[in-house]
C-alpha cells in the first residue's frame, strides 16, 4: 500500500512539473498578483484567463461522467467535454495545478492527465528563401495543404523541358533512377533510350550554338527546366527554396535545346517515354502555336493508355489566344494571376474559354544550374536560385498540386483535374471575361475534397 502511495505521489509531482514548465512562458509574464495557496480541500480559487492553466484529462471507458462530476466537485473548470476523445479539457489556476493532478491521479476513473500543448498551425518551412515564396504560396493555402501532404516519392512528375541540372544541391535525391538501366553505352531495356539513367534526352535539331542530346543526356544547358524541377520538388531541407511537392520523384525529359526552342515530333516523343516510364504528372512548360497532330494524339496516349496528367501553360502572349497543348481537352491549362494582386491577371498570361486555374505567376522562386547564372536568369545574391515571371512557372505549381493530390489519394488524370477546378477559388474577370477559368488553385480545398466529383446526376461519395 504504501509502495502505491509513493507512485501515485511520484506520478502527481512529474506530471505536476510538465504541466508549469509547459505554462512557464505564460505566467512568467503574468503581470497579476498571484493568488494565496489553496488548501488540499478548498476549491480552486479563480484566476485571470490569461493565466489559467489548461490540462487534457482522460477518462477510463465508461468514465467520462465521474470524471466530469470529479472535476465540478473540485472546483475545476470544465472548459470542453468529449465524448468522441473520452476526455475533458479542465483549466485550473496555475498554484492549483498540483492539486488538480494529485486529484486526478487518486481517482480510479483517470487514465491520465496531461497540459494541452500548444499546436503550431501550417507547415512553415525554414528554407530562407521562402520568405519570398509566401506572397505565391500563401494566397493558394499551400503552408496549409503540406500538413496534410508533402509528397511521395512514389509519384513521378516528369518535366518536359531544357533538361535539369542533376547536381543542384536542393534537387539532391529528387530524380528519377531507372532501374533497368545503367551506364553501358546500350539500351538495357530496350525502350528506345540508351543509358537513361535519370530521364532522355530528344534534340536532334538543335538552333545554331546549341548542341544535340539524345539517351541519358538530359543535362541543362539553359536553366529553364531546372527552375521548373524546383518550383515542384525543391527539398524543404532548410536551405535554399522549398517545392510544392517536395518529396516527390522528378524526371527530366529534355525536348528543348539551349535556346528554349524544340520541334513537335522530339516533343510527342517525350511525352510517350515520360507515360511509358512511369511519370504520372507531366509538366509542359513550353508553348506551340500550331495543333500539331503528333502532339495531339501523345496526349491523348498519355492520358487513355498510361493516366498520366499532362499540365501546361497557357502562354506568355498576353491575348486571348492559349497556346497548344493546353488547349486539348484532356490537358490541365494554367495562366498566371498577378504577383502585386493575386485577384487579377497578369499582364502576360494568355486567356481563353481552355484555361482552366491559375496560380500566381510573378517573381516566381526557382532553381538554377549551378555555375549558370545569367545563362538564362540572374541569380539571388549568386546562389543557383533565380526569380521569375511567367505562366512557365504558374503552370509547375499546379503540377505540384497535382502530384501532392496523388500522394495523398489514387485517382485519374479526369478526377485530379475535377478536384483541382472544384476546389479553386472564382476570381473576378475585371477587364478580361473569364480570364482565370476556374479561378486561382486552393491547395488545402483540393486536398481536403473526400468525394468522387462526377457529372450532373451521378452519385458522389
């Protein structure tokens, strides 16, 4: 008997202990006299809000009202009840919080009793460049959305794109490894690309100065795809920027050459390896004026055959004339909303009846091949991270959103374009009647979606 008289008695001072050190920070700065000690059998005396201290206290089964009643008697303030929990949150004057958990440790009706800590809302990354990306990732809710997802690295997003600079230290263990292939100089696998290792490359008609590159040559030789793999899936390891999607898998798939510039056949190619290898989600970052058949049906390939989302920006025009692909059907289209006001276009963005959401497209964080600055951007206080504008870099924010909704839940190309739109915020049209389709990506609402959207009179669940 007396060895439980001294448990319960260490128990209470332990807990007792936690309990002021977790309140510490609040009644240290308690400008208020503190009240007399109260006595074992006295109630607890009232005490400023601002100093109470708040205590979780966790019923046995079938308990919950003893407890309750234990509380009352006690003259402890039973602030919420929980049937769900089995628990009650009683706040109590911080001299009376001994008492209160000798209390509660006696009764056989207690599991326990702890403080209730404090709960931090949103994920808020120590990168230091996101302070910069809070005025785009902050009005699309994305601090919000990582608490419920971050990313797989089970789904891969390929970038169509200028290729990506393998070694960039905020991308490290971000690229895809084919495992059916390795340095040899032959195709292992026999799917058409020698040594792709980590993407392929398809510049066979490179612009004058720039150079071919074919199998595993996926290297960057501009910039522009390496600050669109970052926008996606920079690591949030507290340095540098932080990605939408930051711990899914990257492959690059280089159709551009060192002048931005590729051809519509290298690009359909692309599409089809990056849907036969795997890739879920494909970043098109890149503009074409004419509907290019070969293209066309690589979609829609990518799409029936392998569920593979394609994402693409609307174009840099400025006009109402959406650049292909973003115009097909199957294709998530993204213009950019303005950077100074994210309710409205940007300048740039080409709009149409095709664009589906917008997300903001000015002084966008990216990365940058390292020992590249000025090739293509110039870089932030000469680090490999540079700022742009452009619905290039509105466009691999919702692929990021896209790839976080399918590390969160398996769905098709059609349900993750139904519950990004859905879920968007409408936007005014201001001078421009439909500019933003949908309107702007809410990252936390689309993640958040728990039912099947389908047409008119289909059931959801």
């Amino acid at each position: 008997m007396m060895g439980m008289v001294r448990n319960l008695r260490a128990v209470a001072c332990a807990t007792a202990l936690a309990l002021l050190a977790a309140t510490a920070a609040t009644t240290l700065h308690d400008t208020a006299p503190a009240p007399p000690p109260a006595s074992a059998a006295a109630p607890a005396k009232a005490a400023p809000a601002g100093s109470l201290t708040t205590l979780t206290v966790r019923a046995r089964f079938g308990q919950l009202d003893a407890v309750t009643w234990l509380a009352a008697s006690r003259g402890y303030d039973v602030a919420r009840r929980s049937d769900d929990l089995n628990a009650l949150q009683v706040k109590v004057s911080p001299d009376a919080v001994q008492r209160a958990v000798t209390d509660f440790a006696r009764s056989g009706a207690v599991l326990y009793s702890e403080p209730s800590y404090r709960m931090a809302a949103t994920d808020a990354p120590a990168d230091p460049l996101y302070a910069r990306q809070q005025d785009y990732l902050v009005p699309v809710n994305a601090p919000k959305a990582w608490d419920i997802e971050q990313g797989d690295p089970s789904v891969i997003v390929a970038v169509l794109d200028t290729g990506a600079d393998l070694g960039h230290p905020d991308l490290a263990g971000r690229f895809w490894t084919n495992p059916s292939e390795i340095q040899n100089g032959l195709d292992d696998d026999a799917n058409g690309c020698v040594d792709d290792l980590h993407g392929c490359a398809f510049v066979d008609s490179p612009q004058p100065l720039c150079s071919p590159a074919s199998g595993g040559q996926v290297d960057d030789d501009r910039g522009h795809g390496t600050f669109v793999a970052g926008v996606i899936a920079a690591n949030g390891d507290g340095a540098g920027m932080v990605g939408v999607a930051r711990n899914v898998t990257v492959m690059p798939v280089k159709v551009l050459d060192c002048s931005g510039t590729g051809n519509s056949f290298a690009f359909a190619e692309g599409i089809i390896y990056a849907a036969k290898s795997g890739a879920k989600v494909l970043n098109v970052s890149l503009a074409g004026s004419g509907d290019a058949a070969v293209v066309r049906e690589a979609v829609r390939r990518a799409n029936d055959e392998f569920g593979a989302l394609v994402v693409a920006a609307s174009g840099n025009s400025g006009e109402t004339k959406v650049a292909y692909p973003a115009r097909y059907d199957t294709v998530l289209a993204v213009g950019a909303a303005s950077g100074a006001d994210p309710d409205t276009r940007a300048p740039f963005s080409a709009y149409g009846p095709e664009v589906d959401v917008v997300a903001v497209g000015e002084r966008i964080v990216g990365t940058v091949p390292r020992g590249g600055c000025r090739v293509f951007l110039p870089c932030i206080n000469n680090s490999p991270y540079a700022l742009a504008d452009g619905t290039s870099f509105s466009a691999p924010q919702v692929t990021g959103l896209a790839a976080l909704i399918l590390s969160h839940r398996p769905m098709s190309p059609a349900q993750v374009i139904d519950a990004i739109k859905y879920s968007a915020t409408p936007l005014p049209d201001g001078n421009t009647t439909g500019w933003a389709g949908a309107g702007r990506i809410d990252m936390l609402g689309a993640l958040r979606l728990r039912y099947r959207i389908g047409a008119p009179g289909v059931t959801r669940n």
